[in-house]
C-alpha cells in the first residue's frame, strides 16, 4: 500500500469528445488541485473526436499548468477505447484517476481519493459526482433527483463504481487484468461491468465521501424521453453485467425475476404515484417500467447503443 510519505506518480485522464469549454473549465479545476508532497501528477487529454477539436485549449494552457500535461488524439471512436487506452498509457504509473470532461472537481478531490486510498488499501476508489441541474430545467426534473447516485460514509468499502471520478491503483489493474469489455463500447455502462469485474475477482473498493467532482447536466439531458432512455440503458446493462459475470440458468433467472419485478412495480405505482407526486412521480414510474423493458431484453441478448455515434465525419 503506497504511505503519504512515499513518492509516486499518478496520471489523471480526461476522456473527451466535442466539449471544448466543458473541458477548458475542467482543466482549470485540475490547476488548483493540493496534492501532497511527493506525489508526481501528469494530466492526459484524450481527444475522441474524428478530427483533433480541443488540442489548442491544451496547448494555451500546458505553459502556465502546474502540472506535466499532455494531450493525445485518439480516433478510434468509443467509451472503452478511450478508458482502455488510458490504462495502457498509465502502466507506467502508480496511480489512475479518471474524470469526465462535464465536471468540476473541488480542490482537495484527488488529495482525497489518494488519501482514502492510503488508509484502507483500496484497489479501486470512488468518489461523489452530484449533478449540477440548471434553473432552467423542468420543476418536476429537479424535483425528482433522478440524477441523484448513492452516497457512504468516508472510506467505507462498496461494491460498484463509476469510472467519472475514481481512482485506481495500477499493480491491482495488472493483477486483476481487468479491463473495459468493447462490447460495451457505444452501449454505455462498461464502467459498471469494469467495477463489478474488479469486485468479482476479488479488489477491494472504497468510498471518498470528500472527493467531489460536481458534474453538469447539460440541455440534452432535461427531458422525460432521455430519463427513459437512460433508465432502459441502467436495466439492460445490469442483465450484460450478470450475463459476463453470472451466466447460469439460476442467475439468468434471477435477473428476469428483477427485470419483471422493476416492471411491474411501474405498471402498479403510475397512477399513486401520479396523484401524489404529479408528473415527477409518473416519471418515476416510467422510469422503473423502462429499467424492467432493459433488463428482459438483455435477457434475449440485446446491448442497446446508447452512445452510438450517428455522424462521425460532422
């Protein structure tokens, strides 16, 4: 377990496709970042675009960061070619953060993942990411915390985690020889299956209640079609996860009885939850009647696409 007197690297990654302010804002989060003493940090951007779109922001900034940063062009399209590709340019290194390029993390957020890391010698740490909502969204969005993840107490051991603010220690990638499954490279949900993997093969897990990196949730997001989008998405790849990682006839079955459970609770609770709740509590209804529609279709074999990209070349 590396100690806070021991001196190593880390590399943060940023994955990044077509957010160039976004971006800009993160990476003037990263400047201001503590670290402790001996703890040698390198920024990698990974451009995902077809053509290179963000290497001039990294450019007017390298002089003045106080950080080593450095900028790639990844063409290859997709979520786990991107995240694949920044565990092989961090092999060297003794530590990878990730953090996706629509948050903003707060100062103390990679001193705190590294510290979290150092007093449970955790494989893998996670941290909080609540979601910015604009004022501008639907009362009954921001009334619902649909966007809403779990949170635990500091330095608690879980079981899943997401790869938008985390960190990982490199020898347990090496020992565990995990990696982002490309099946799962435009479904989304790979960062799930990744963790869960982790987990299964035996990595220890923590929670860093203080590392937060806020993210915003950008127009697109504000509607009820991609809430049941997204909540389809969750329920199919909870069935791909237990298909890898318990692919019996009993766990199959299990999963199909969650599927049909998560379905019917919508179908039972849409009109209460209506009267009491108004249209949040409709949606949240619809919401779980997608997740079940997911989960039975990955039953059948189905990985939707939710990150499939449409125009390419654009």
């Amino acid at each position: 377990m590396a100690t806070a007197a021991d001196a190593f690297r880390v590399c943060v990654a940023i994955p990044t496709f077509r957010r160039p302010e976004l971006l800009r804002s993160l990476l003037e989060g990263i400047a201001v970042q503590v670290v402790p003493g001996g703890v040698t940090v390198e920024v990698l951007v990974i451009d995902n675009d077809v053509q290179p779109s963000v290497d001039e922001i990294v450019a007017a900034l390298r002089d003045a960061f106080p950080f080593t940063l450095r900028y790639v062009h990844l063409a290859e399209p997709g979520l786990c070619s991107v995240r694949n590709f920044a565990l092989s340019y961090a092999r060297e290194f003794t530590f990878l953060a990730m953090i996706d390029d629509d948050e903003y993390p707060k100062p103390c957020w990679l001193a705190e993942l590294l510290r979290v890391q150092c007093s449970t010698g955790a494989d893998a740490v996670v941290g909080p990411v609540p979601r910015n909502i604009p004022a501008s969204a639907p009362r009954w969005l921001r009334s619902g915390r649909f966007y809403d993840l779990p949170l635990y107490p500091d330095g608690s051991s879980i079981t899943f985690g997401y790869s938008g603010n985390c960190l990982l220690r490199v020898s347990s990638l090496r020992r565990f020889g995990v990696v982002f499954d490309s099946e799962l490279n435009f479904a989304g949900g790979e960062d799930l299956l990744f963790f869960r993997t982790l987990v299964a093969r035996g990595a220890k897990m923590a929670f860093a209640a203080h590392a937060v990196a806020s993210e915003w949730v950008g127009p697109e997001r504000l509607s009820a079609s991609y809430l049941l989008r997204l909540s389809f998405r969750r329920g199919n790849t909870l069935t791909i996860c237990d298909r890898r990682l318990n692919g019996t006839v009993a766990g199959l079955a299990t999963r199909a009885l969650k599927g049909c459970a998560r379905l019917s609770l919508g179908l039972a609770t849409l009109l209460p939850r209506s009267l009491i709740q108004g249209r949040a509590g409709a949606m949240r209804a619809l919401c779980d009647m997608a997740q079940g529609c997911g989960s039975l279709t990955g039953l059948a074999g189905h990985i939707h696409q939710g990150y499939e990209r449409v125009d390419t070349a654009s």
